[in-house]
C-alpha cells in the first residue's frame, strides 16, 4: 500500500494540528496539537478524535505553541508510548508549557466545581504533563532519524519560534513529504530565516495569512513613540504578553532602541512567570539563533536582558508594581487578556489616562483582548467593573506567521512543483485565496483538505 496522510487537525482551522502518516503500516503523528477556540472546535480534543493512541507508533513535533503539542499529554494517557521528537529547544519549550497547561486546567476545574457549574474535568493534570515529557527525544537540524519500514525524517530551521522546524520525511522509495508546521518570516529578530526548499513530493503548508499582507511599518517606530510619550506622562504601558517569542522579540526591540538611543531608559518589567522562563531558554537558543544574535552574545552582550529589564518571579513583586509610580512598562501574561497577572495590572491602571494598553499579537474573535481593542469603555476584572480611560494601542507586524508574499516568496525557491500542496493551519476564506494564487502564478496542484479526510501519496 502507499503511504498516506490523515488531517486530523487544523483542517480548516488554524488550531489542533495533527496529522496521522501511514508508511506501510507505521502510524507516525506529526504534530498533536490542542483545538482552541469556539466550544464547537475544543469538542474535537475529548470526543470522535479519529486517533487511537494505541496505534501511533512515533510522534514529531514541529515547534512548542499549544496548537501544536498540547494534545501529546492526553495521548500518552491514553495509551501511546512513544517516542516524540523534537528540537533540543521545542523540549525546553515544552517543559515550561505543558506542565502549566495541566495547573490551569486543574484550576479551572476546582473552580467550575466550586461555581456549581457541570464539568467534564481537566483533559489532563499536570503530572499527566509531567509523564508525557518523559518521551521526548531530542532531534537536532539536519540530523537524520529512522523511523521504521525503511522511512526516515529530518528538521528544518522554520524561523518560526524557537526550535521550530520543518520536518522532512523520507519514504523507503526515496519519495518526500515535507510538513511545514508554521513557516516564520524572513529578516526577523533573533532567529534564523526560515529555511529554503528546492523540492518535495508532496508539502503539506500552513497558511494561516494566506490572504493579507502583515504591515510593512517598523514595530521600532512605535514602540519608541508610546515610550517617549510614557516618559512626558510619567505613566505605565501594560503590555499583554504572549509568553513564547513575542514577550522576547519585543525585548530585543526595546534593546535597540536603547543602542540606537531613540528612547529614554526607564523601568521595564516582565511579570510573567512563563515568559520569564521562556526568556531564559531563548537567551541560550544558539542553534536556533541568526548571525546578529550569536554576535551579540559572543560580544558579552544579551539583547533580552537589557539593563532596565527586570523579571519578575515572585507575586509579592508582582503585586507590589501596582504601587510603583512611571513612567515604567509592564509587560505580563496573557496575551488576549484571558486570565493571568496582566488582569490585575488592568484593574489597577486602566483608568488612568496616562496609562498606555499596549496590544502585540492577534486578539480572538471575542476574547477580552478583542473587545479592549475595538473600543470597550468599561472591562470587567474579578466582578469588578472598571472604566477605560486609557489609551489603547497596536504593535503591528510583530507576527511569526509568514504573509502571503512571504509564503509565496518561500514557495517560488522550489524548482519543481510538489505533486500535490495540501494547505492546512488556515481558515476556509484565507486558504481558498492562497490556493488560487499558488495556481495561477506557479501553477501547482493545491488541495484543503477537510477534518479526518485520508489522501494517499
């Protein structure tokens, strides 16, 4: 029989991807990723799967956000024993996350029960987390690893977050498929551009922005303005975070800004625990890190510890920078305002009219983050409401997502077409407009693929 692929997940979505290869009857998982968003998607992590944990005989992860490991835990309790691959700093990634995703869904349980609200309980706890880390198998870039039946892969620098990796894999007639996983953006702060691909059977390619260009502006310029503005105030700019890459992008921004001597040095402080232990792993990330990077720090030099940087890891210093007085910044978890340390610098802060909210990353359809960005004048903190006063702001073109030139661009470094691209990790509308791009300008074979539709190859 050939080998054949199943979507799984993020098929027509942008969350929960995995996707299930059968190489003449190894069952390898690529990617095993949480559904996240409407109630609808989230369903598909407890109920008609279509994966049999039993079955899976080795999984590879292409890089550490939840979309993309999450599920691994719930896997292993039901019965997979792997191995996992993945990237030395995907591991490290890891490490940190999983086990916080187990004590937040434990937390959230305890409180629907003590809510008296019906719960279905956590998907996993955190040392289901824990057990599930223990399967990880370090793979470094261009190292080769078998995978049985004469099938082999290796990883790719994907210039998305740290570790994250395009995962080619081998079949036994010597044929390829290469999984792109999320494809990062050439010229990019801190890592490596993604890596150029000359030729693949068949690729199976994220395309979260297949329909929009990212803004083009420099997230310097901003950055530099609200700060200097923060300075004549003498006020505070929260920063909702997003712990992996966008907390430690925005820090190296902040460090060139002080090089370049654009902006005054004043007070800056990371109140996230994760991002905090994200920032270490980044700090020491030198596979994963570009040319720029490695200079610095051979040069003594760190750009995500700047000397006005100070990480915050324990909650009596959290709570005490809401009694400190600017201009100073903020910057604290979550990113979209669903939960975390950043809610209680909100409700303290929020209406002052020197007080800067300044938004970095995508806000959900929804999420508190969206409804602070389209205008809200009051927000509700802890049954508290609470007046906006303050001035919300966007740092654009901050995404680790290719756009669609820059996926176009990546595509056009090929010499022949794939036999056939699958577009997965997009939403219908987005995809349907790369699709037709790919077509008509290099005229490939295109595909997307629907929710448990099996291709062979």
């Amino acid at each position: 029989m050939p080998p054949s692929i199943t979507f799984l997940g993020a098929a027509q979505t942008v969350t929960g991807s995995r996707h299930l290869l059968d190489i003449e009857g190894r069952k390898v998982l690529v990617d095993c990723g949480l559904f996240q968003g409407p109630r609808e998607l989230r369903e598909r992590n407890r109920h008609d799967t279509g994966l049999e944990a039993r079955e899976v005989d080795s999984v590879v992860l292409t890089h550490a956000h939840m979309d993309h490991i999450g599920y691994l835990p719930v896997l292993v309790k039901q019965g997979f024993k792997g191995p996992v691959y993945a990237s030395p700093a995907t591991i490290a990634l890891a490490r940190i996350s999983l086990p916080d995703s187990g004590r937040i869904q434990e937390e959230d349980y305890r409180y629907d029960l003590k809510k008296g609200r019906e719960t279905e309980g956590p998907l996993y706890t955190e040392a289901e987390a824990y057990a599930a880390l223990k399967l990880l198998r370090p793979v470094h870039y261009f190292q080769d690893v078998e995978l049985g039946n004469g099938a082999q892969f290796r990883f790719l620098p994907a210039g998305h977050i740290l570790g994250s990796a395009f995962a080619e894999i081998y079949f036994a007639s010597g044929e390829r498929i290469l999984m792109s996983g999320d494809l990062g953006r050439p010229n990019r702060p801190i890592l490596k551009d993604p890596t150029p691909v000359d030729y693949a059977e068949y690729l199976v390619l994220e395309s979260t922005y297949g329909d929009r260009l990212h803004d083009k502006s420099d997230p310097a310029d901003t950055l530099a303005e609200v700060l200097e503005s923060t300075v004549r105030n003498r006020g505070c700019v929260i920063v909702p975070s997003f712990a992996i890459g966008r907390t430690q992008e925005l820090l190296w921004y902040i460090h060139q800004l002080h090089e370049e001597r654009r902006i005054p040095r004043v007070p800056i402080y990371v109140d996230s625990p994760m991002a905090t232990s994200v920032t270490d792993v980044y700090s020491k990330g030198t596979e994963d890190h570009d040319a720029e990077m490695r200079e610095s720090l051979r040069q003594g030099t760190n750009p995500l510890e700047e000397g006005t940087v100070r990480l915050v890891r324990d909650r009596a210093m959290s709570k005490a920078l809401n009694d400190m007085r600017g201009p100073m910044m903020v910057i604290s978890g979550s990113g979209m305002l669903t939960g975390g340390r950043v809610l209680h610098h909100l409700r303290n802060r929020i209406s002052d009219p020197t007080t800067t909210v300044l938004f970095t990353g995508y806000q959900a359809e929804g999420s508190p983050g969206r409804r602070l960005k389209d205008g809200a004048e009051t927000m509700r903190f802890f049954g508290e409401e609470v007046e906006v006063r303050a001035e919300i702001r966007s740092l654009e073109g901050l995404s680790a997502h290719a756009d669609q030139g820059e996926i176009l661009s990546w595509l056009r470094g090929f010499r022949e077409a794939p036999r056939q691209t699958f577009l997965v990790h997009g939403e219908p509308g987005p995809q349907e407009v790369l699709s037709s791009l790919i077509k008509q300008e290099l005229g490939w074979e295109v595909a997307i693929p629907s929710w448990k539709e099996q291709r062979d190859l």
